[in-house]
C-alpha cells in the first residue's frame, strides 16, 4: 500500500474529520512508531507504521463495509442503549465488521439509514460542506398551502439558525393530511419536524427514502443490505471523495 498522509489515515480509521485529525497532530495528540508527530505533511504506511491517538493504537478495518438498513419506528439509531430500547444493532447480527452509523434518524422516524466503518466517508456525508441530500417522505396532518410550501423553500428560522431552502412538492392531499416529498442538505436533530412545527404544521409520519444517490428501495423494516460497489463510488463522489478499491471494499 503506497503512503498515505497521516490525517488522511486517521480519517478512515473513523478518528476524526481530516480537518480535526490535523488539529489532534498539531496539538502532539499523535505518534507515529513511538515518536510524536506534530507537524503537517507526515505520510505514513498504516499496514506497516504503528499510529497511536493519544496513547491509543489506530487501525484501519481490514474491510470497508457499505450497508443499507430500514430503520424501523420505535428504534433507536445506536449500537448500545443503557434503556434496553431496541436499537439498531439489533437487527445486524450477520454483520461481523464493527459498523457505525452515519447521522440518525430520531425514535419515532423510520427509513434509510446507512452505515459503514469508512470513517472518512461517514465524516464528510454528514459535514454540511458537502451538502449531500436526503429526501424524506413527510405525511402531515390537514393542508399545507402554498404559502408554508414556499416558506421551506426559502428556508424557515430556526433556533439555531435559518435552515438552507428545501425542495418539496405535494405528493397527495387526501383523508385530512397532506404527503410532501422534502430534500434537505443539512442533518440539524430533528430538523424536518422542527421545519414543520415553525409553520404550524404536525408532523403524522416521517420516512427517509434516498440519501444522496442511494434510495430505500424495496427494503422491509428491521432488514439491511449491502451497498453495490456502483453505490459505494457514486455515494462517495457525492462526498468528494475518489473510488475505494476493490481490496477494500466487501459487497
């Protein structure tokens, strides 16, 4: 494996963002063979160099590996809940690689989530500089005119600051409630509900169906898949990110 350099090493392993692994370097927090590295431009061979993160050694997974799942409602986005709720890793039990998941979808929201342990991708599919989409299927209770339409639009004032403007269109008005179809390019806690509540609506039920070029598709509650390596490269396009290598990658 050719070098690599260094905070590019510790973003894969999941360490951190390249940006915030530079600072851990800067700040002396890293040792490459026993020695501390605190300055900038290191390339290290992570199969061959041994990298440790404040005492800590760093590896890289063997295998990188791409998954969606369906995230049922009444699950919550973890691998461990001291509540005894059930949680993700519940329904993972073929999967012998330690996988994360990338952003969460809140306890009462269900749909696609993905999960990984390329930590470098994960970073940046959740960093807002990238802007990479996810679209939800939204069912709210009675109408939603066309004026709050144009608000999410525009972008609607929240407590932590405005949202960016939203693409959505009315997929069905019937039965008392509307079926918007909302893409946002932002991953805020419990955004789209709040998006909502600032315009008065309630939210009846909330599913993602796409992040980024990977969709939902036919998937059940409770059952995953592995992302295809056509999945993997476009997704990682999407990060600005080149193509992971077939050594790498389990499909």
């Amino acid at each position: 494996m050719p070098e690599e350099r260094l905070q590019k090493v510790l973003a894969r392993a999941g360490i951190a963002s390249r940006r915030k692994a530079e600072e851990l370097i800067v700040a002396g927090r890293v040792k490459v063979n026993g020695q501390v590295v605190d300055k900038l431009g290191v390339k290290v061979d992570p199969e061959r160099d041994s990298i440790e993160v404040d005492g800590k050694p760093v590896k890289l997974p063997e295998r990188l590996v791409y998954l969606a799942f369906h995230k049922p409602r009444g699950v919550v986005t973890t691998l461990h809940d001291p509540q005894g709720r059930p949680k993700v890793a519940d329904f993972l039990k073929g999967i012998k690689e330690r996988v994360f998941p990338v952003g969460r979808l809140d306890y009462d929201s269900e749909g696609l989530l993905l999960l990984t342990n390329d930590g470098e991708l994960a970073h940046r599919l959740l960093h807002p500089r990238f802007h990479v989409p996810k679209t939800y299927l939204v069912w709210v209770k009675g109408e939603v005119g066309k004026e709050k339409l144009n608000l999410l639009r525009r972008g609607i004032k929240l407590e932590d600051g405005p949202t960016l403007p939203a693409e959505v269109r009315v997929l069905r008005r019937a039965r008392g409630e509307t079926v918007l179809q909302l893409t946002i390019r932002e991953g805020r806690k419990r955004q789209i509900r709040r998006m909502l509540k600032a315009l008065g609506c309630e939210v009846l039920r909330l599913k993602r169906v796409a992040v980024g070029p990977v969709r939902l598709g036919p998937l059940r509650p409770g059952e995953y898949r592995h992302l295809t390596p056509r999945e993997v490269d476009s997704l990682r396009k999407a990060a600005g990110l080149v193509e992971v290598t077939k050594k790498e990658f389990r499909s």
